[in-house]
C-alpha cells in the first residue's frame, strides 16, 4: 500500500513533514518541522542548500499563489504619517530617528510601533544626522529605543568616534516597550553638527536620540546595562501581565493580591528584603547537590577536569552524597516553607546517586517543579520511562559539544561513542514524551569548542531538545584558564552569534530551537577584555542589590547550606546539624543578606564568593548564576506603586512581631514528633537533637597500664607507627573532674557507667571512690580491668563495693596461652588471677562476672579451655570478639582462613558447653557472624553494621583518660569536647554532637566522615544498637 505523505510542494518529492496514516493532518501541520520550512522559506534565498531537493528556479507551481498572498499582507502594513522634523526646544533638542539624511535604516512603515525606526534588511545599518545647536553647552545625549536582545550602535559625532550605545536590553522590541537611556555626555559649540550612527550588525528599533542641556544640579540617572530597572516603573508587571495574558486573568491575579488576607502572604520575599535581615519565608528555589561523584572528567570542570592535578577534587570528598532519608526530610520542609522549584545538580552527575530515582519520583509526589542537570550518560531506556511517568519537569543535559569528535575531546575519558549513544537515548526520550520533560542542552563555551555553535543548535533540533543555553567557562586560576577564549576567538564566536541573533525570532527560537537567555550570553562576550580575565558580569553585577539571600539556597553532598550558588567557601550550616528551617534565619544566613543587599560589590566579603582564593576583587564579577532570579525581584520591587511600597515598608518596621513569630514558626518547623516517655527515642525519631543525657557512658579513667598485652592500641610491643607518646600514656581524668562528672552525668538520667579504657582502671589512685559514688546515685557500675597484680585485700574491698558487673580481660584458658599474649607475665600470675576471681565469685552478692576474651591466631584453639575456665571459676558469663589490629603493626594477629574453619567448629562444642553450665554467651549471635565467614582485612563488621541505622549518638558516650568526649568505642578521633573545658551537658547537646548523631543515623559507614572510625572492622556498640533498633520499631508500630 503507498503511503500517503504531507508533500511540502510538488518537486518537494524528498521533502516529507509526516504521514497521515501515522498523524492527523493538524498534527504535520502545526508539528516543529513545518514551522522550521515556513521559516527558511520566508528567510533564506532560494539559492540555499535547503532548497537543493525542491529546485524553486526551475519552475513554482505554487508562485501565483504566494503572489497574492504578498499583495494582501502589503495591504495589512499601514503607512503611518509622522513628523521627522528636528526640534530645538529650551532645554533640549530632539533628532527623531526617522529624520536622517543619509541612511539604510527602514523609516517608511512597520508593524512595531509609531516613529520606530527600524533595520532596513542589510547586513549593516548606517544613519547621519544634521542639526543645529543654538548655544555652546555641555550637552547629556540620551537615545530612546526598544530592544529584546542587546544590538549596540558605534556612535561618531562630528567625524570623532565617541563609543557604543544602545548597549542594553528593554523587554521588547513594540512601542511600549521604548526606554530612555542616558549615554554620555558631550560639549557642543554653537552651530551645525552631525551624528553618525553605524553598526556591522541590526540596529535596535529606535525612536529618538536627545541632546539635554546639562545644568549645575543634574539629576542622577543610571544606564548600562540593568537601568531598566533603576528606574522605578510602578505597575510594569501588571501592563505586562495585561499584554501577556489579557484582561482576564490580569484583574483575577490582581484581585487575588489584593484580599487583606494574602497581602503580606503574597509579598513576605519582599518584605524580608525591606526588613534587610529576616526571611519571612522559604527559598523559591533549591538546589541540591546529591552526590559528589561524577563518571565524567570534563575538561574544564571545576572538580575532576584533569587539567587540575593537584588541585581535583580528592577522594574523600568526591565520595561524599545526601543519604535518601535527609534529602526526603529537607524535601518535606521546604515545601512547608514555600518552595517552588527544586534542582538537582552540582559538582557529581546527580544519577550517580544509589537512590536517585526514589527522590525524584519523591519530589513530583510533593508538588514540587523538578529539574535535573546531568551528563545523560548513565540513564537507560527504562530509566526514562520512569522520569517519564513520574512527571519530571526539566532536564538540562550538559553536552559542550556538537560534534562527537568535540564530545570526546572535551570529556577525556570519554569516547565518541558516548556521544551517540546520548543521541541516540534523548531521541528515545524526546519521541515518547507527550510533554514533559522539557530537554536543555548546557553548553560551555571556550576554546576547545566556540566554532561549533550552529553543530550545538543542530543537534538540539536533530534530537528532539526543545532549548539550548550557553555559558562561557569559569576558570581556575593557573590550571584552566588556559581555556578561556582569547581576543581573536571571542571576535569569531561573537560574529556567529550575531549571525544566529538575525534569523531568531522574538521569542529566541533559531529554526524550531529556543536559543535560553542568548541575550545575555551575547552580552557576556561583547567586552574583549572581561571575557579574556573570564570575568563575564562585570558590567551588570554592581547595577542591582542582591537578594539572593531571601530567594534561593543550595545544599552540597556534605550537608552545607550555601546562600549562593558560588559561596561554598562559606556555609551558612550544616543539615546534620540543624534543620533547614533553623539555618535559614540564622544569624550566618542573615549576615549575607546583610552583606550582600548593595550595589556596588566592593566589601572584601564578595572575594569569598568562586573558586579563586587569590582573588582580589569580588568573585562574583566571574561569573553569576543568580543574575535571572536577581533581575527578576528587582524589577518585582521597582514596580510597585508608592503605596505599595510604604505599606510594606510599614509591615516590616512597625508589625516587626508578628513577622517575628511568623519566623520563629519557620525555626520550629520540624516534623512533628510523637508524645512518648521514651526520650532516647524521641530524639532518634527528631533526628539530631537529644532529649535527654545518655544511658550508657564509658570511661577511660587512666591511660596508665602494668601489662603489653600483645594487640593492645597503646601497649602492644609491636606498635610502631600507631604507638603512641609517653604523655599519652601519663594522661588521667583529674578526681574533681570526674566526681563533678558523675554528678552531672546523674542529673542526666545516666543508668550504666563503666570504667575501663586503654589503661588498666583498677590503676586510678581513688577508683573504689569514684564507684562508690556513682552506685550512690542509683547508677548501674561496671568495671572492666585485667585484673592483674590486686592484692588480696584490694579484691575485698572491691567486693564491698557491690559492683553491678566485673569484666575480667584474660584471652586465655590456660597459663601458657596467657603468658604469650600478655609478654612479661608468668604462670604464676594467670593462676594468681584465677583464685582471686574464685574468691571473689564465692563471696560476691549480686556483681555479674563476665570473663572476656578477644581471639586471635595464637588462641583461636583455646575458645573450648576458656569456657571451662569460666566454669572453674564461676564466672556468669562469657564474652568473644575478635582481634582489632593496626595494619602492618599487630595485623600478623589476623584469624587465617583455615583458622575459621576450626574455630568455627570449636565454638560449636563451646556453645553447647556453656549452654549446658548456664554461663551466658554475651554477643553470641554478633560473634558467630564474625567467624561465619573469612576476612582477610579484619572488617568483620562489614556486612551487617548497613544494615540499621546507627543511634549510638542518642544512648552513649565515651570519655578519654583526657577528658575528651567521643561518641563511641571507635571514636576516638572525633573529639565533642573536653570535660576539662566545658560541662558535660554543653558538649552533649552542641551543635557538633547533633551534626554526629545525624550524619550517624543517616549515612553509611563507608563515607569519608567515618573513615578514621572503620565502623566496618568491629563495632562493639553493634549489640546494644540493635536494642535500640528494637526500642525505635516498637514505637512505630503503636
């Protein structure tokens, strides 16, 4: 069967827009592609390649047609008559544009507006002008004219060349878009002068150039390149609504502000700007930095470009991502406080993330606007079929190339194939869509790649993408900046550009593809000498305040809050440390807005913002991402009428309370948290606070010790590297500071205190008063010792005493075992502790015994002989664990992999002894996982320490024989505080230990944050966690 095709014209036999028998006619008709041919077609020659398979010279069957069609459309353009005779007033004197001498520009009619005169269709556009000065004067020259996109003008005055104008943009190119511009001032002699106007390019659409006679008190005006907006322009928004939208919808938006109830509600952003600290509501717009981790090296990136070297990104920190459970939780509060739009981008390719497309689909579940920038190289076909149907808005794919020898030369560990296969996938994408996504094309423009500029249009339409946008690159001093364009490239790339500015419509499509913001890049490249220095916002930064404190928030993998999409070097907080909600009007936060609601950005402060440290004026001039959003609020406040704006000014001075409490609701907004007694877990459930001290406390009373047991962290005598100084090993927790400790850890609601550490806590000269005090105030005391070298009438005052639990450290069954773990000890000293343990066993009241034992390759054979000797000695309990070594120093200890085998098979007979004997096996089932399977690194936690989250932050704390307070048994590198310093109570509930408890409960352990910790080698909280873990489930069930 042939198929029946929509021919463009009758030659036009290669020339197809789309079948019928596969779409509606309306469907061909009104498609992209047809809307590309009526574009050529009224644009381009007939000579052009496009018309090659058509052959229009050859004969038109449809030139009769078209010949009427022209006629009626030269009827519909009225000839408007106009005045173009120059007036010399008393003050000034007004060239109209339509009254040049000698010209090309089109003065004789248009569609845009009354005396508008606009390019006459050449390639160039050329005006002079003759007039009179009637007294010798300084003289301001202003001109008036529309613009949508910047077309600058040489201007010559009397044969001398004085310098560009019309540099700058008006919002369209019709009569009510016409502004005044102030552009330089001049001194005329009396008598005759000439203006000549010359531009290589299009001419904006002028309508008058001034002479105003300067007077000794001139009024301030502002220009180039924001003065649009300088100037207040009360109800521009609503005339542009009316012209937008209509009438209509205009008067019911109107109607909506104006209810009583919605006036501050609909004007809290502004109101916090007039306030100059407070936000009196959300962000409305977030970005989110997911993850740090990137497949990609492009070659001017400011992370993993390999132009960096030294100065990429290091390991730790490109590991770093979100956990899904904070960004869900962020998610749900910005939504509470207004948020609009949610962007997932940053230094790492956002579907790197394990969990990306639960958020995802997460945020369009909440309502929230979504776009997401990523390279495109990791997302497969079903991938997109789910951002398909979860309804994500905008992707922005970062390409910087429009040829695949470009792609791969541009992304070094890349190759040319990956650039079709992005073709290949965004025409899958962009066939099966009915809407959404919207698709954007990101291309960074330097040196490697300014002539392909058309290529990046053309794959965008080959594709399927509806936009793409260019940005020049921001550099890195001394390692990238060899790619910032020179002087001769700027001339060419800027040349193409204006090019592509002729053929684009007014709504920036070029041939079907909308070219985003090309006026500003356009802009960006017309000053030589910024784009050189790669300092692109130079001419427009100083020219409004910004406010980006009150509109925008970026967070980065690590937590931070930024206030600007460059102030990383500054963080204004830490997720896991305080909710968003309490970081947004925190005092660093309020500190920006202060700083940064200027013009001119001159303070040291600016030269924080980038990635340049050395910089010595504002970073901002770089480059600034912000400047839309900026624009856009600024233009939002200049338009209101004047008691618009004292009504504001009004609420923010004088109803200060109210906006306050309002504030202190955004502080307090937090999920709401159930009413339990449970403190511990009422904490847990908040997610960084506590609510109470902890339940469970170690300390490390001495570092001091009289055995070298032979994997021990302090005393091993295999210790090299990780052996530590000898006034480590002298440190000791002052009494007064520990009685005082005591007490406040009591007030706290503390249940278990045990004192132990890396010294031998029996050592501590005033031990048996300190565990008289703490049993005293109704304390659960537990003491873990070697229990070596006491004298007999030690071990009966300890008795005395009442311990609720005595460890014994041994190692052993058996005095020769003993003896070769415990270097310096004999067989006498083993059976010495053994009777001592007896006696004390025989006449304790209620102390549970618990002989401990930590197995290594030289007692691995032993496990059976420590069973019986915890019979012998009538021991309650028994404890196993493994050795923990430091690599290359005691790590020879490791359990080899026929070592497993046997002690696996012991522990079996083990087990059912002691069962047997009532002693109870604390850990049993940790220690069975342990020697369930070989591990060669000693991470014999690896496999299941993911498997719940970590609440140790909520229940215990650990305090070092230095009085620093640490968060678990493995913590010891990360120091809250000092009890010597500080109490106990303000380094429990810092800010530092809620950022612990948070990036705990929420991360998993293989992030840098817990690298020095190695959770994965042996967590001896695992067993008391999974308590909590159990605690933590039962209240979600009631």
């Amino acid at each position: 069967m042939t198929k029946r095709v929509v021919k463009i014209v009758n030659f036009a036999d290669e020339m197809t827009l789309g079948n019928i028998k596969d779409k509606s006619f309306s469907e061909v008709w009104f498609s992209s592609s047809y809307n590309e041919f009526r574009h050529k077609c009224k644009y381009l020659p007939k000579c052009d390649d496009f018309f090659k398979s058509i052959n229009c010279y050859k004969v038109c069957d449809n030139l009769g047609m078209n010949l009427a069609i022209h006629k009626e459309v030269l009827k519909n353009i009225k000839q408007i008559p106009v005045s173009s005779k120059i007036e010399i007033q008393k003050n000034k004197i007004v060239i109209p544009a339509r009254s040049y001498h000698y010209g090309n520009l089109n003065r004789d009619g248009n569609i845009f507006g009354k005396n508008l005169v606009i390019d006459g269709g050449e390639k160039f556009g050329y005006a002079l002008y003759k007039f009179s000065v009637p007294d010798s004067s300084k003289y301001e020259l202003w001109t008036k004219y529309a613009a949508e996109i910047p077309r600058p003008v040489n201007l010559t005055l009397d044969g001398k060349y004085l310098g560009k104008i019309a540099k700058t943009t008006t919002g369209g190119w019709t009569a009510r878009h016409l502004k005044y511009f102030q552009e330089m001032d001049v001194f005329l002699e009396k008598g005759e002068h000439t203006i000549e106007l010359f531009s290589p390019d299009c001419f904006p659409h002028l309508e008058r150039i001034e002479l105003r006679k300067k007077e000794k008190k001139s009024q301030k005006f502002y220009a180039d390149p924001a003065c649009v907006y300088k100037t207040r322009k009360p109800l521009s928004l609503f005339r542009e609504s009316l012209h937008t939208h209509g009438l209509k919808f205009t008067l019911a938006r109107t109607a909506k502000f104006l209810k009583p109830r919605n006036i501050i509600n609909n004007y809290l952003d502004i109101i916090g700007i007039l306030d100059g600290r407070y936000g009196y509501k959300g962000p409305f717009h977030v970005q989110i930095d997911l993850t740090n981790t990137c497949n990609n090296n492009c070659i001017g990136c400011w992370c993993n470009s390999p132009l960096l070297e030294e100065k990429r990104m290091p390991p730790e920190v490109k590991s770093l991502y979100l956990p899904v459970d904070v960004v869900k939780e962020l998610l749900d509060e910005i939504k509470a406080l207004g948020a609009s739009e949610v962007y997932y981008s940053g230094g790492g390719e956002p579907f790197t993330h394990p969990d990306i497309m639960e958020i995802l689909e997460y945020t369009k579940k909440l309502g929230l606007t979504c776009y997401v920038n990523t390279n495109f190289t990791l997302i497969d076909k079903d991938k997109i079929d789910r951002l398909i149907s979860a309804g994500i808005d905008h992707l922005t794919v970062s390409i910087w190339a429009g040829t695949a020898e470009t792609y791969a030369r541009t992304h070094p560990n890349k190759n040319e194939s990956t650039f079709y296969d992005i073709k290949e996938r965004l025409q899958y994408l962009n066939t099966r869509k009915i809407e959404k996504p919207y698709i954007k094309l990101y291309e960074v423009i330097f040196t490697m790649n300014y002539q392909e500029i058309r290529e990046m249009i053309d794959f965008a339409r080959v594709t399927g993408c509806e936009s793409v946008e260019f940005t020049l690159i921001d550099t890195i001093p001394g390692k990238t900046d060899k790619l910032a364009l020179k002087p001769s490239e700027t001339a060419v790339l800027y040349k193409i550009c204006k090019e592509i500015e002729k053929e684009l419509t007014p709504d920036f499509n070029y041939h079907g593809v909308h070219l985003f913001r090309f006026d500003q890049f356009i802009r960006r490249i017309s000053d030589e000498h910024d784009v050189v220095e790669a300092k692109y916002d130079r001419n427009i930064i100083d020219s409004i305040p910004c406010y980006i404190g009150w509109l925008f928030a970026r967070i980065l993998p690590d937590g931070n809050v930024n206030s600007c999409l460059k102030s990383h070097r500054f963080p204004v907080g830490n997720l896991y440390e305080k909710t968003f909600s309490e970081i947004w009007n925190s005092n660093p936060q309020m500190y920006f807005r202060q700083k940064t609601l200027c013009y001119k950005k001159e303070d040291r402060f600016f030269r924080l913002i980038g990635n340049d440290p050395d910089i010595q004026e504002a970073g901002c001039y770089k480059s600034c991402d912000d400047i839309g959003r900026n624009l856009h609020m600024h233009k939002k406040i200049m338009s209101l009428t004047k008691p618009e704006l004292l009504l504001l000014k009004l609420i923010a001075k004088y109803k200060k309370s109210q906006m306050e409490k309002r504030r202190e609701r955004l502080v307090l907004y937090r999920k709401e948290l159930p009413s339990i007694d449970d403190k511990v877990i009422l904490g847990i459930i908040d997610g960084r606070k506590a609510y109470q001290g902890p339940e469970h406390v170690v300390v490390d009373l001495t570092n001091r010790c009289q055995l070298k047991c032979i994997s021990c962290w302090l005393y091993s005598p295999y210790l090299r590297q990780s052996k530590p100084s000898p006034e480590w090993l002298k440190q000791t927790i002052p009494l007064e500071i520990m009685n005082k400790c005591i007490q406040e850890l009591s007030d706290l609601g503390l249940k278990i205190i045990r004192f132990t550490g890396g010294g031998e806590p029996l050592l501590y000269p005033k031990i048996l008063e300190l565990i008289e005090l703490a049993k005293s105030k109704g304390i659960k005391t537990c003491v873990t010792t070697n229990f070596y070298g006491l004298s007999d009438d030690f071990v009966k005052e300890l008795l005395k005493l009442n311990l609720d639990e005595l460890a014994v450290s041994l190692w052993a069954g058996d005095p020769d075992t003993y003896t070769k773990l415990h270097p310096g000890t004999k067989p006498e000293d083993f059976l010495k502790i053994k009777e001592q343990l007896y006696y004390y066993n025989t006449h304790k009241n209620n102390t549970k015994v618990t002989i401990a034992n930590v197995i290594c390759n030289l007692n691995h054979n032993n496990v059976f002989k420590m069973a019986e000797l915890a019979k012998e000695v009538k021991a309650d309990a028994v404890y196993y664990t493994l050795v923990d070594v430091f690599k290359e120093e005691t790590d020879f200890l490791v359990l080899r992999e026929n070592d497993y085998i046997e002690l696996e098979k012991e522990f079996q007979i083990t087990e059912k002894y002691l069962k047997d004997n009532c002693i109870e096996i604390e850990n049993l089932n940790g220690f069975k996982e342990r020697i369930a399977s070989y591990s060669q690194t000693a991470e014999y936690d690896r496999r299941r320490i993911d498997s719940i989250p970590c609440y140790v932050g909520w229940f215990f704390a650990r305090i070092l024989a230095n009085g620093e307070v640490v968060p678990c048994c493995r913590g010891a590198n990360y120091p809250m505080g000092n009890i010597n310093k500080l109490s106990f109570s303000e380094i429990w509930f810092s800010k530092k230990y809620n950022g612990f408890r948070s990036r705990a409960k929420y991360l998993k352990k293989d992030q840098p944050y817990f690298w020095k910790m190695n959770c994965y080698k042996e967590c001896d909280n695992f067993m008391h966690n999974q308590d909590i873990h159990c605690r933590v489930n039962r209240i979600h069930r009631q």
